[in-house]
C-alpha cells in the first residue's frame, strides 16, 4: 500500500467519524454536554480530514482542485466557527481571524480565476464555491470590525460556521459517492444546510429580541 491510499484511507475514516459527529451535535440539544463533546469530536475529525485532503489533492496522480477546495472551505468554516465560542466571554484581538478572513478572500478569488486563466473556461462549481466563499469571508470581516458586538453575535457565527463546515462534508461524501445525480451532489446539501441555518438564525434573533439568554 503507498502512501496515497493510506492517507485516503485514513481520511475517508476521520470524515465518516466527522459526518457521525456532526450529525449528533445538530440533533443534540444546543449547548448541552452531548452537543459539546460530539461537537469537539466533530471539529477534530473534520480538520484531521481537510487536513489530509489537502496533502492527498497535492501528490502526483491525485491532484484535484474540487478535493482542495472542499479541504480549504472545511478548514475555513471550522476555525472560524470554533473561535466565535471565544466570544461568548471576553473579546480580545481578532487578528488571526481578520487574516485568515483575508486569505480566504484571496482563495476564493483564485478559485473563481484558476480554471479561467488555465484554460479559459467558467467551473460552475469553483465558481460558485468562490462567490460563496467571498460572501462568507466578507461579511464576517464585517462583523469583526464591531468589537463592541461580538459577543452579540458569537453563537451565530459559531453555529453558521460549524454548519458550513459540516456541510462541505455531507457534500464531499455525496460527490465521492454519487449519491446524487450529477451536480447535485454538489449543491443539495448546501441547499438543505442553508434552511437549516437561516431557520436557527432567525430563532437566535427572536430570543436576543426577546431578552433570552443564548447558551
């Protein structure tokens, strides 16, 4: 066995424990011990995963723009997630997370720019990959930017993050697997993820509005 199918065999194991754990931290109930630890799990795995995936997309044989995409936006979603539960306490420096915001600015322009300059042709799925990815990044240097506000906000960004994360793999396992027809691999689970995330959202507004304490 070389090292290329170890490593994809590894990864396919972290990301299945990742999907599991995931999944149990959405049914769990939002801030109990349950949701924590399978959430912690989830986040261990799912970076171990993209980690890997990003090592296997580069090796010879296996170069694959779409895997070091998905291991970049995974990456992106979960640090950014995990750090918003910093300021659910104390807001201190957010110049990590105004950097890494920036860098996945510059990712997801090249990600729209690659198959352009390469090739001349528009990739439907970098493309949108990218514009989402610059909407993301975008808006949450907007939300950086109001110190005064981010303890507001942590469990919005920590939730929508967690989410687009978890989603990037639900979307990973449909495309290696074709569980979908086509390009809906790509987008069905960013869809149904999305209406989960506005639905909790506009849940986390209402109770703010209504003076409820977020956990």
């Amino acid at each position: 066995m070389d090292i290329a199918t170890l490593l994809i065999y590894i990864h396919a194991g972290l990301g299945g424990i990742a999907l599991l754990m995931g999944a149990l931290a959405i049914i769990f109930k939002k801030g109990s011990q349950k949701h924590k630890a399978t959430g912690k799990y989830f986040f261990y795995a799912m970076m171990s995963s993209a980690i890997i995936a990003l090592v296997i997309s580069c090796l010879p044989g296996h170069h694959s723009p779409f895997l070091f995409s998905i291991g970049l936006f995974s990456m992106y979603f979960l640090l950014t997630g995990y750090r918003a539960l910093k300021y659910k306490k104390k807001v201190e420096s957010v110049a990590i997370e105004i950097i890494g915001n920036i860098v996945m600015l510059i990712i997801s322009a090249a990600m729209i720019l690659y198959p352009i300059i390469s090739n001349g042709t528009v990739n439907i799925v970098l493309l949108v990959f990218g514009v989402f990815g610059i909407l993301a990044s975008l808006n949450t240097l907007r939300v950086l930017r109001k110190k005064d506000t981010l303890k507001k906000h942590w469990l919005r960004m920590h939730l929508g993050n967690m989410m687009g994360g978890y989603i990037a793999a639900v979307s990973a396992f449909a495309v290696v697997n074709q569980i979908l027809p086509g390009m809906y691999n790509w987008f069905t689970p960013g869809i149904i993820g999305g209406f989960y995330i506005y639905y909790w959202m506009r849940k986390i507004r209402l109770r703010q509005q209504a003076g409820v304490k977020n956990d």
